[in-house]
C-alpha cells in the first residue's frame, strides 16, 4: 500500500496556525515597506578631529553654522550649504537637513530651506547659522537665521517654521530685533520651554533677547555682553545652561581669520555676566575653529557637552572641516581639550579621550618660553613651599607624578615631598604664585593639560579646573622666576606653554 502520509489534509487547528503564521509573515513584510528603518548606532562612536566628514552617500557634510534639534533618540542637523562657495561669494545656496542617532553618522534628508527666485532668499543673498527648536505648545519646528546683503548692511534676523523637523520651511520674513543690527545669531530654550535669541549687534555687543509664546518675534530685550566693536563683540554665540549656571561661548570679530574663541558665565540671563576669557588653549585659535553650537548628549550615566565648530577654508568653504570636542564644565571653568581621536557612549552621555593627553606617572615640566623646570624653591618638603622656575638639576623636587582624575584632569604630586601643586586659598586672581600643599581633591589641585601643537608633540596649557586660569611665568626667563596662574592669551603663550618629559 503506498505511503500517502505526506499527503493527508492537516486538522483544522492545525489549518489555522499554518494560516496565520502566513498572514503575519506577510504582515511583517508589507510593514517592512511602509514604515522607514531606524538608523542603528553603535554603543560607542569615536571622533577624529580634522577628519572629512561624509553623509551615506559619501557626500562632504554640509552642517557649517550648526543649528541642531533632537527629536526623540534622533538628531536633526541643520547647516548652511557651502559647496562650491569661496570667502569671495558666500551667497546663499541652501540650507540642509541631515539625521544621526549617534552624532558621527549622518543621512542627509533634504533642503530645508531652498533659495528661491528673490526675496531674503533669493540670488546673492547672505542666509547663515540657522538655528531651529521646536515649540511645543504650538507644535512647530521654529528655524532662526542671519538674513543679509552681500555688504553686510541689512543685518537682520529671518524665521521659518515647519510642521516636521526637516520641513521644507516655510519662510515668514526678516526684522530687526528691537531695531538693532543683528548678524550671527544662536538660540537657547529653557526646560519650561522659554525660548531666547542670541544676537550680534557689533556697535553695542552680544545681545539677549526673550522671545514670543509662539517664538516667531521678539518679546523683550535681557542683556547685553561685552562693549561692542571688534575687541568688545562676540559673534557666532551659543549656549548652554547646567548646574544652575549659564554659559555664552562665542569668536571674536575677525572676520574669515580664527581667533581665541571665548566664553562667559552667568546664574541669570539678566546678569551680571563675568568677563569673557579662553577656553582653549590660548594661541591656538580654539584649535583652528570657530564657534557653531554646544551639543548637549543626555544619557543614562551623565551629560557630554559637544563643541561644535567650523574650521572654515576660504578657498573652498564646503570642504570646511567639522571640529567637534568634548568640553569640561565645572562650575565656572570650562576647558576645552584637543584630542586628536576621542569616543563617545551616546546612551551613556560619556566621553573618553582615546589619544592627546599625557601619561600617569612621573614628569618634568620645562617651560617653553624659559626651558627652565617647575621647581620646589629650595627642595623644600614643607606645606605651602613656593613654585618656582629653576635649570634642571635632576632633582626630585622638579619630578611631577601626574595622576588622572578625569578623562583630561590631573594632579601634580611633587615627587620629593609628596605635597600636591596648589592654588593657594583656592584663588580666582591671576598673579597669584602656586605653592605645594597637602592633597585635598579640591579643584585648586586639579589640571586640565591641553596640547596646544602639532599631535605628536608634548607640549601643554595647563588649566586649573578651580580658577580656570593658565600655570605661567608671566613672560619671565629668569632663573627663580614664579610659577603662577596667568589670564591666557598673553603677549608671550610660550611662558604659559609646558613640555612634559
């Protein structure tokens, strides 16, 4: 009799799950074609600083004047489209919209804003730094922009809304806030949702406003930073708040040529505001940069702060390399480190500097201006014993073990008296002399060390994490000479630049 097993009609029960395991495989796959695949990430992401970068089709990115929105676990980018362009014709093309779930990989998405026949955003126009945050109550994505003519004399501010994060925009015009001149501009959102523009008014300085319920005017004037003009001004500003504590970073006003870019704190938008100072390395024009935007990254562990700038090429603007680096914000100090490779944990919030900062263990530190070591005076052993500059000896009293608290922060444990180097009195002033003091952990103990050359050189600012002031000699190259904190940016950097051996 033949075998007609294989050919027997299945049960109904059975009928059915064969059924509906061919209905949800369907299921699946029509899914599969309507719904857009989530971009993945990697635990962990690293960043190379100087490196082209390329959207997935392989593309330069085109996210100079950075403005950045996050929507859920996704990024959306948003930068002035410099390709092909020169210092000689920046005028508008468009602006771009690209995604990330990770911040190192990007999609591009479309043209956000597209130039058009006339108008602001017409030929030979001047359309920069868009800036875009979303108004909840009125669900609109809200985009910010420098409208200008090509002499720089409109100076403006124009505004675009869409309904989805990368739009297209829908322009609504130009104005000038309160009637003041208005060229870079940043913006800043409060967590109740409170909205301000950051405005450059170079006659005046950097101007705060309050803006509308609906974010598409200005509602009222806060403060102004600095005293205008080229030395008073800040340009390109960004902001960030944590801790209780507002900070404004910013470039001076050069033009295409990079400077020290600087920063200011605040417990009030209304002020009082400190004065601006570095938080780079100073001589280093923030590493080649110029200011776009700080990137908060928020995860489980803790909260990285991306600075993000532009390294503008003025031969060929849309190859501008992208310069992002992790800052460290410690009350009123913030530091910016330069790494020639550092890694980030997106869902962690953390960051690691894979390269670029120094050695644990034992060091001399010769300064460069002098070539004279960081000295004990007299070899002393005793609690608040004086720093001072002196010719190699050999001795252990100029042998530094440097110990890492942090990713870029380190105490200096003189290696004769097993004494701490020391801000004395925890010291905000700059002239005041560094002394060896029993180590505490306090941040007048604590260094940030930022090379300031070429990757493979040794060559150190060293930054206290208290003062936020720089270890100097005060252009001294005398023998005995103090060793103290100096404001930065001094007339000779090499006296506040140290080689570590």
């Amino acid at each position: 009799m033949p075998d007609t097993t294989s050919h027997r009609t299945p049960p109904p029960r059975a009928r059915w799950r064969t059924t509906m395991a061919a209905f949800l495989t369907l299921l699946g796959s029509l899914a599969a074609l309507l719904v857009p695949a989530t971009q993945a990430h990697a635990d962990t992401v690293t960043f190379t600083t100087g490196a082209a970068r390329t959207d997935q089709n392989g593309n330069t990115l085109q996210l100079h004047g950075l403005g950045i929105v996050k929507v859920g676990d996704t990024w959306f980018g948003f930068g002035e489209d410099k390709t092909g362009k020169t210092s000689a014709d920046t005028s508008f093309q468009n602006i771009t919209c690209y995604s990330s779930t990770d911040l190192a990989n990007w999609t591009y998405e479309r043209q956000a804003l597209s130039r058009q026949a006339g108008g602001d955003l017409g030929p030979s126009r001047i359309v920069e730094r868009p800036k875009v945050i979303y108004n909840k109550s009125t669900s609109t994505y809200v985009m910010y922009m420098h409208i200008d003519s090509t002499n720089y004399a409109e100076a403006k501010v124009g505004v675009a809304t869409s309904s989805t994060p990368c739009g297209p925009y829908t322009y609504r015009g130009s104005f000038r806030p309160m009637g003041n001149l208005s060229r870079d501009i940043g913006l800043f959102q409060e967590t109740d949702g409170t909205a301000y523009l950051m405005s450059e008014d170079r006659n005046n300085g950097l101007r705060i406003y309050k803006l509308s319920a609906d974010y598409l005017s200005v509602d009222s004037a806060v403060a102004v930073l600095g005293s205008g003009g080229s030395s008073g001004s800040v340009e390109s500003p960004a902001m960030v708040k944590t801790g209780g504590m507002y900070y404004v970073f910013g470039s001076r006003l050069t033009g295409w040529s990079l400077n020290d870019n600087v920063y200011a704190t605040a417990t009030s938008l209304s002020g009082p505001w400190s004065a601006f100072r570095n938080f780079a390395a100073p001589g280093t024009k923030t590493y080649g940069s110029q200011t776009a935007n700080v990137i908060t990254v928020q995860g489980t562990s803790g909260t990285t702060y991306i600075y993000a700038g532009d390294r503008w090429d003025t031969a060929n603007l849309g190859a501008s390399k992208l310069i992002w680096l992790p800052l460290t914000i410690r009350g009123t100090t913030v530091n910016l480190g330069q790494y020639p490779t550092w890694s980030l944990d997106v869902d962690a919030g953390t960051w690691t500097a894979d390269s670029g900062i120094p050695a644990e263990g034992v060091h001399t530190l010769k300064n460069l201006s002098s070539s004279m070591l960081m000295d004990v005076s007299s070899g002393s052993t005793a609690t608040g014993a004086k720093i001072i500059q002196w010719p190699s000896t050999g001795g252990t009293n100029q042998q530094w073990t440097l110990k890492r608290v942090a990713d870029n922060i380190f105490t200096l444990k003189s290696v004769k008296s097993g004494l701490c180097l020391d801000v004395p009195d925890k010291s905000t002033t700059a002239g005041v002399q560094l002394h060896q003091w029993t180590c505490n952990g306090g941040t007048n103990q604590q260094w940030a060390l930022d090379l300031t050359g070429s990757y493979t050189g040794s060559n150190y600012m060293l930054v206290g994490i208290g003062s936020g002031l720089h270890i100097g000699v005060a252009g001294s190259t005398t023998q005995g000479a103090a060793v103290d904190q100096e404001l930065g940016g001094s007339a000779s950097p090499n006296s506040e630049t140290w080689t570590l051996s």
